[in-house]
C-alpha cells in the first residue's frame, strides 16, 4: 500500500513537470503568434486580447495532458510519452488552428492581439485554440 502511495505520488510530480512544461511551451507558442512581448502585453499593458488567447492555450493544454494521463492505461511509461507527444502535437495543431483563423479573416490577426481596444475575434480565436485541443484530446482516447 505504501508502494503504491509512493509511486502514485512520484509519478504526480513527474507529470506535473512536463505539464508544466508543456504549458510553457505554449506560453512561447502564443508569444511567437501574437506581436510583442507577451508578458508586457498581458502583465502590464493588460490586454484581455492577448490574455484570453494564452488562457484558452493553457486550459487546452492541460486538457490534453489530463487526456493523455487519463488513458495511459496505470503504464507509467506509455502515459509519460503520450502525454510529451500529444502535447507536442496539440501545441502544433493549435498554432495551425490560428494560423488558418489568419488566413480566413480580413486582415491580420496577431496584431488584433497587440492592440488594446477588445475585440471579438480574440474570443473566436481562443475558441478555436481550445477547440484544437479538444480534437487532439479525442483522439488520445
């Protein structure tokens, strides 16, 4: 029993860190999607534009690490590489969900995400960013 609490708290932490990780890595996605720095656009400009897109990538991709950790099946090993490798897939799927919005909306849509004033393709954009997530997510089970 104590094994068990052992191990189950050990492999917490492991894929605690590479959701974290992960999550990171989509924190870089939408700084590279979105003009400017993104911390500056967010923690000092304070940009709902910008801060929802990022809080719709971080949302989608701790939904595809709970996915992936969900039906690893109690294989510690499988669920660490599937949760790495669609996270990785999600974070490109994701980007590829807004660069196709880009090319289907007048205009560009980064710079909607530099700009101060809200605006409503911020919420179609971040819809579109969780959507993407959530694809990826069925397909895991």
């Amino acid at each position: 029993m104590l094994e068990d609490l052992l191990s189950g708290a050990w492999q917490s932490v492991v894929f605690g860190v590479v959701g974290v990780g992960l999550m990171a890595a989509g924190f870089v996605l939408v700084d590279l999607l979105t003009p400017g720095k993104l911390r500056e656009l967010i923690w000092v400009r304070r940009n709902t534009n910008a801060g929802l897109l990022l809080a719709a990538n971080q949302l989608g991709v701790a939904a595809i690490v709970f996915t992936a950790i969900l039906t690893s099946y109690h294989d510690f090993a499988k669920g660490l590489a599937s949760t790495v490798l669609f996270g990785l897939i999600g974070l490109g799927i994701m980007a590829l969900a807004f660069l196709v919005l880009d090319l289907l909306t007048p205009g560009r849509l980064g710079e909607v995400f530099g700009s101060d004033e809200p605006h409503p393709v911020a919420r179609v954009s971040a819809a579109s960013h969780f959507g993407a997530a959530l694809i990826v997510c069925a397909c895991i089970a």
